[in-house]
C-alpha cells in the first residue's frame, strides 16, 4: 500500500511495508544502489528494473512509495541505453500518476531541463542526484522525495525551451533533418521555423555578430551550445 499520498514530512508508518522500484541497465550502479537502498530501509520491498519495458511492466502488477530510476537506459533489453528513452519513460510516468515520488538518479542532469514544466507541477515527492554524489547526500535525496518532498535546485537555473523550440534541435541535430524538413515534419512553414532557430540562438545566446567575430557556424555553435544544456543528447 503506497504511503506517497498522506506523508510530508512525518516518521513513516511502521505498518506499510515500503515498496522502492530501481531503475539502471548499469549493474554495478544497479547492485549498488539497492545495496545501499537495502541497508538504509531494511524491511523495504526493493525490486529492480533495467528497461522503459520492464519498469512498465512492474508498474503494472505493484504499487511504489518510491521510484529511483536513471536517464540512461534502454527501451527493452539488447537495444542501446539512450537519455531520450528515460526522459519519455519518466514524463510518461509523471502524467500517468501526478502523486508518484520520485529520485532521479543519473549523470545526466541537464537533461531534466527538458521536462522541467511537468516536474514543477508534479504532485508528488520529486528529487534529483547525480551519480557522483556521497552515499549520505544521495539517501538525504532519496528521504526527501520518498516522503512527498522536492529537492530540483540542480536544474532550476537551466534554459527552458518552448517544446516546439526542443522539437526543432532534436530534428536537426538527432535525426540530421533540413529546415524544410523539419518544416514538413512539424506541418510549419519553413518561415516559422526560422523564426524558431532566432528564438533558440537568442536564449542560448548565440548571435551572428559573436560567430562571425570568432569564424564559428551559427548552427554549430548552436548545437554546441545545446549538447551543454543537456537539450539534446
């Protein structure tokens, strides 16, 4: 039985049994985190995942007080590990149940960025680690989100994007797409993508003046700048 949606901040309830999903295609990442997970809630129910499938599929047949899941995995298993497959499993995630607590534990933060409307108006607890952190900082995180609590600072100071600005990068610099493709593919003029490009080089602070004055490619220099961001991977 979930405790996500009567805890704040209060001592858990010794009756519920916790139930703690984590989700890493990493083994040794995967072994260590339950380890240390093991440790720190000792009467928990601690089940693993390493897929988007297969973390569905749990989904499907129990109830979490947390989930603790990666970035980077892949969508089943033999496919490559991608950061757009654990950004899509997790937004998936947040619509289908607003008051599921979160610990997202990756080495790629910035990606976050890209979800950031969604996780602001998550219901649930809702907490950010990398995978560098000590031991004792990451369980703090994973207290927080585990009773209702959110802990986002690590992208608050990020560039958002409008998602049709986001739809743009990946079509030009995931799937190599030309303007009047993208323009196709978005059923936009190629006018109204254009004029996406001087929104985005305006917010990631890319201006012709700058590039030329470097001998850098405003587009280049624009996928540079988005590869930093963590907008596109």
């Amino acid at each position: 039985m979930s405790i996500k949606k009567h805890q704040v901040y209060g001592d858990l309830p010794v009756e519920k049994k916790l139930g703690i999903l984590v989700v890493d295609d990493h083994q040794l990442i995967l072994t260590g985190t339950l380890d240390v997970l093991s440790r720190e809630y000792a009467e928990a129910s601690i089940i693993k995942a390493q897929t988007a499938k297969e973390t569905l599929s749990k989904l499907q047949f129990h109830q979490f007080d947390l989930i603790v899941m990666d970035l980077s995995i892949p969508n089943q298993q033999g496919e490559t590990a991608e950061i757009d497959t654990g950004i899509k499993l997790l937004q998936t995630l947040l619509q289908e149940d607003p008051h599921q607590n979160f610990m997202v534990q990756t080495s790629y933060v910035k990606a976050l960025i890209r979800i950031k409307h969604e996780i602001d108006n998550h219901q649930g607890g809702f907490a950010i680690a990398n995978k560098g952190l000590p031991e004792s900082e990451m369980l703090m995180r994973v207290n927080l989100a585990l009773h209702g609590a959110t802990h986002t600072k690590d992208i608050k100071t990020g560039i958002e994007l409008k998602p049709e600005w986001s739809e743009v990068l990946r079509l030009a610099f995931e799937e190599s797409l030309t303007d009047k493709a993208i323009a196709e593919r978005m059923y936009k003029s190629e006018r109204a993508v254009r004029t996406y490009w001087t929104k985005i080089q305006d917010v990631l602070g890319v201006y012709p003046e700058e590039c030329k004055q470097g001998g850098k490619n405003m587009r280049i220099q624009t996928e540079v700048r988005s590869r930093e961001e963590g907008l596109i991977d």
